[in-house]
C-alpha cells in the first residue's frame, strides 16, 4: 500500500488536510484518477467527500491528510467489481468500452 500526501495550492512539499485552505481538491482528484486509469489498483482510502462521491475513494478514519492506494500484484485475477489499467487493458483487447471498470457502467 502507498501513502501518498495531498496536492497543495501553493505548490509546497509539506502536509495538507482537507480542512485547510491551500489544500488542492481538484488537482488531488486528478491525481486520483490517473492512479485508477494508470496502475493496477485495488482501492483507494481518502475522506474527501467529493472524491468519495466521484468513486474515486472509500472511507477509512484517519485519511485527510493522505491518501492510500493499494496496487495489485502482477497476474492477480480481476473479477466484477474491479477497476484499474488492467481492466482497461482487458477491455480493449475484447473490443469493448475500456472504462476500466469491470462490470456495468456507472
């Protein structure tokens, strides 16, 4: 599992949380988003409501400050329900919609 720190407005390398002003909401949910369209992920814990709204993250206490992503293993089995590059990989080569999703469309 990687841990990695919010995106800040002011461009510094420090802390941020969800609560303070110079946190970058949009610029953390991009980031977000290419963890799932780029790598093979499992889950992602941050507790920005809006990230969570998007599907982009779960809840996990603690996660304001960061955000958790989980990565599968190499020639894991993807079943219905997961998301990452290598759904999308999957989908392409069957010719079909490669949302990344497995499963029906959101």
């Amino acid at each position: 599992m990687l841990d990695i720190r919010l995106e800040r407005k002011d461009g510094e390398n420090t802390s941020v949380s969800i609560d303070e002003d110079q946190y970058d909401r949009a610029l953390t949910t991009e980031l977000i988003n290419l963890w799932w369209e780029k790598a093979p992920v499992n889950f992602v814990y941050f507790n920005d409501p809006t990230v969570i709204a998007a599907h982009l993250s779960q809840h996990s206490a603690g996660h304001r400050d960061h955000f958790h992503v989980s990565v599968r293993t190499k020639g894991a089995t993807i079943r219905k329900g997961t998301r990452g590059s290598d759904v999308a990989e999957v989908q392409s080569k069957l010719g079909i919609t490669a949302d990344g999703r497995f499963g029906p469309a959101l």
